[in-house]
C-alpha cells in the first residue's frame, strides 16, 4: 500500500508542477502582468539572491555566528566590494573565495 501511496503522491507532484509552470502556455489569450508587479519585478532576483545568501553567510549550526574569525564574513565583504569596485560576477566569486579558502583552510575558521 505504502509504494502505491508514494506513486500517487510522485504523480500527483508531477500534474501540479506541469499545470502550474505551463498555465500561461494552456490559455488562448495573452496575459498581461500589473502594472505594480513589472515594477517590482527587476528586484526578484536580488531578493532571491538575499534570502538564499544571506542565510549561509551569517548563521552556522542554526544559530547567528558570534565570532569575528568566520571565514564566510571575510569572503563576503572583500567579494561584495570587489563586486561593487569591477561588477564583475566571475571576478566576484573567484576573488571571494580566494579569500575564505586560506582563512577556512589555513587558520582553521568556520
């Protein structure tokens, strides 16, 4: 019983993700989006990029780091000042973790 309620839920999963991501391909007319969700559009992704980012750089083990000596703070300021200095992603991410690998690697930071 238990593999037939796992393949109904898997099946079930897979028709709400197929509707929901082709809902604007299944309606025969053109959708146009509120004026006051195209201005808040532009700012998604940074809040996404916030929401996911932000989380991982200040809490360890559940809990907000209460240590200086983390590795991440480091890597994330001297990335986000490169980022503002260059707006260079590539550059960013080389020169953010070219700073925490030493300091986790080498001091021993968490």
């Amino acid at each position: 019983m238990t593999d037939l309620w796992t393949l109904a839920i898997i099946v079930g999963l897979a028709c709400v993700s197929l509707v929901t991501r082709c809902f604007f391909f299944i309606s025969d007319r053109s959708w146009r989006l509120p004026a006051w969700v195209e201005r808040g559009l532009p700012y998604a992704p940074i809040a996404a990029l916030a929401g996911v980012v932000l989380p991982e750089v200040l809490i360890a083990k559940g809990e907000l780091i209460h240590t200086w000596q983390d590795a991440r703070l480091f890597g994330a300021v001297v990335a986000t000042a490169v980022y503002f200095w260059r707006r260079d992603v590539l550059l960013t991410m080389v020169v953010g973790m070219a700073v925490y690998t030493p300091l986790y690697i080498g001091l021993g930071w968490h």
